[in-house]
C-alpha cells in the first residue's frame, strides 16, 4: 500500500532560515508528488508539483523540491524564508488508476518574525 | 479562491441530527472528492466521483451518504454521526482521475458532533 512520511510535525525558524522539510514515500510504480499548503484559516492550495522530466521542481514563492527516486524522497525547500510563511505543508503522492492522492501528515511551520 | 466553494462553514449537530454538507466547482472539473482532515491525522479519502459516477469509498460508514447529481455538485448526508467524526471535512475536484491530475481544494466545513 502507498503511504507517505513527513518527518517533522512542527519546525520553527527564524526569518531569512532556510528551509528544508523532508517527505519520503512508499510505491513500487509511477508517481507523481506534490506539495500543498494551507495557510492558517485558509484552504489547502498546490505549491508545487513533479510529474516527469526535471527532478528539481519549482513552485511559487521561491519554493522548489528535488526528486530522488532512489530515495523515495521529494524534500521540500525554500533558500530563506519569511514570516509569511507559516502555514502547514502537506507531501501528497498520486499514483495507480484511480489518480487518488496519499497525504502524509503534514509539517507545521512557524516563522518568527 | 479556488472555484470550489463549500457550504456550511461551520456545523454543529447532535448525534441524532440529520444534515447535508454541500460542495460546488466552477472550473468545469470532471471529478470530486470528500476528505476528512482529523487533528494530527493525515487527510483521508472518503469518496471519489468521476462523472457522477462514485468509483471510490474507503471503507466509510454508512452514516456518510454521499451524492453527486451533476459533475458540479456534491454532497455529504450527515446522519446518526458520532462525536469522534467531529472534523474539516474538504472537497476536492480534479480534471478527471489521471494519477497527473492536479486536485483543487475547498475552504472545507468544520463539523463539531455533540
């Protein structure tokens, strides 16, 4: 069965800290990945996504994961960022027929001003 | 925004309550979802419809009745629910159920069971 792993429940960063949130999952056939946020009171939104080609996706606001298949990883990172930023971040994998997606549990960021 | 809105936004019903949890796309997506988002849990999939038609349910108890008359509605029937459903529950349309395809989120209902 798929299943997803977000290592860290909650991280706290300074503003201008550069950001790394790790996710691994598990399926033996093609995937595709993603990263949604959702922002305190808002909906859950896509921040990036990685179908095929490039490993090293970039999404909006300066975000960008890596791919390693041999891994089966699609960390998540953000060179510095910004109070803005706090918010939860979810790993999601697609794959099989049906297109559903497997969440992992989701990180809680917090960035102190 | 994202063109899938969600009504109520907050619910609080008793066990013995019967309601409806409605949801509507306007981006002409061919499929819907309901997840339910618990505390410290990760989302689960309740149901996928793709055209009208319900492809997935995983393992819900039948006091979730789920309906999707057109490929722009859905609904989630609440009936005899227990305190431990109280949750986000989220609707979710894609384009269709390609393993590509990008889902698009409601802002969700949050349900209390009293």
């Amino acid at each position: 069965a798929q299943s997803v792993s977000q290592h860290n429940h909650h991280v706290i960063l300074s503003e201008a800290a550069s950001l790394e949130l790790g996710c691994n999952y598990s399926y033996g056939g093609t995937v595709n990945l993603f990263w949604y946020v959702q922002y305190p009171g808002q909906h859950l939104q896509l921040l990036l996504k990685y179908f095929s080609g490039d490993p090293l996706v970039k999404g909006i606001k300066g975000f960008e994961a890596e791919f390693i298949k041999s891994k089966f990883s699609f960390n998540l990172r953000k060179p510095s960022v910004q109070w803005s930023d706090t918010a939860e971040y979810f790993c999601a994998v697609g794959g099989g027929s049906q297109g559903n997606l497997i969440f992992g549990k989701g990180t809680k960021l917090s960035v102190k001003p | 925004e994202t063109g899938v809105t969600q009504t109520p936004r907050h619910l609080v019903m008793g066990m013995t309550n019967k309601k409806s949890l409605k949801c509507e796309q306007h981006l002409g997506h061919n499929a819907m979802y309901w997840y339910k988002q618990s505390a410290k849990k990760p989302l689960e999939l309740m149901f996928v419809y793709n055209f009208k038609e319900q492809t997935e349910n995983n393992s819900v108890p039948s006091r979730f009745s789920p309906e999707c008359p057109n490929s722009s509605h859905l609904f989630l029937h609440l009936h005899t629910l227990q305190p431990e459903d109280s949750a986000l529950y989220l609707c979710a349309s894609s384009q269709g159920v390609l393993f590509g395809d990008t889902q698009y989120f409601g802002p969700g209902t949050r349900l209390t069971v009293l």
